[in-house]
C-alpha cells in the first residue's frame, strides 16, 4: 500500500490497505496502515475507525504512539478539534517526543480559539520557538496528502494561534 502511496498511485493504496486488513483484521499495523492510507487520499472520517482499532488491538505495541499521532491527524482532518486535542496529549504522555503532535496540537488549539495555549505548546519545542509559520517544517508523512487542503488546514490553525506568517 505505501509503495503505491509514494508513488502518488491512492486508489491501488486504498485498495492494497483494505486487503490486508481483509487478511489479518486483529493487526494493528494493518489497521493503522488502512488509517493512514485513508488519511492521506483525503478520508479521514473513514480512517479515524482504524486508528482507533489499532490502538484498542494493542495499546502497547510500539508503534501505539505514532498511531495516536495518526489519529490526532484524523481528527484535526475531520475537525474533530477537542479529540484532536486530547489525542495529541495521549501521544506526547505516552511515547517519544516527536514534532508532529505538537504541531497538530497546536493547530487544533489555534482552530479551538486557544491561541495562547498553541504558542506554549509550540515554545516548549526548542526546534519551534520564535519561529513562524512557514518556517515549521511539515512532517515528510504529510508530504504525501493527494491534496494540499489538509496541510493549508493545519497551518491555519497555527494561523488562528497567533503565529507570525
């Protein structure tokens, strides 16, 4: 499935992620991938089941923090603000610390009207302070959205946080 996601190839994606769950319903990386494929052709409401499939088969499987991550996307995708929110703290309490789920929950912070919150998450990331808006490099993943929507949508959550332009 992500051979044909990098190769801009999303229906064969989709379809190749559906197969393997079809083959092994109870993997969560199965699952996380079906998510994630979803996700990046412009589904996430249809992604979000999947995500949270993955997480409920095995909370403790090492990939569980990065599937929080996928499915705080999801949510900010489907502007699902709040569990986007929530999502985000999930992963950033239970993991390693990445860049991606501050992003994300600064943006839904921004979309929810609680800017100054959004700042403080960002400034807690040495990597982000002072920084502005376009200067915040994009997670590679969300490199491979089919469509820019998703990411003009994360950023303007930064946006409605107060971050400079």
């Amino acid at each position: 499935a992500f051979a044909y996601v990098h190769n801009r190839r999303l229906p064969e994606a989709v379809a190749e992620a559906e197969r393997a769950v079809d083959l092994n319903p109870i993997d969560p990386t199965a699952q996380d991938r079906r998510g994630s494929v979803l996700l990046l052709a412009g589904r996430p409401e249809d992604g979000i089941p999947h995500f949270e499939t993955a997480v409920r088969l095995n909370p403790r499987h090492p990939r569980a923090h990065l599937y929080r991550v996928e499915l705080a996307r999801a949510y900010l995708d489907a502007r699902h603000y709040e569990k986007a929110v929530d999502q985000a703290l999930q992963a950033i309490q239970r993991g390693p610390v990445y860049l991606d789920e501050h992003v994300i929950l600064a943006s839904a912070l921004g979309h929810l009207g609680r800017g100054e919150e959004a700042r403080a998450v960002l400034d807690e990331m040495a990597e982000y302070k002072g920084r502005r808006i376009r200067e915040i490099a994009l997670c590679p993943f969300w490199q491979l959205y089919q469509h820019p929507g998703p990411n003009e949508h994360l950023l303007d959550g930064l946006r409605k946080a107060g971050l400079p332009e």
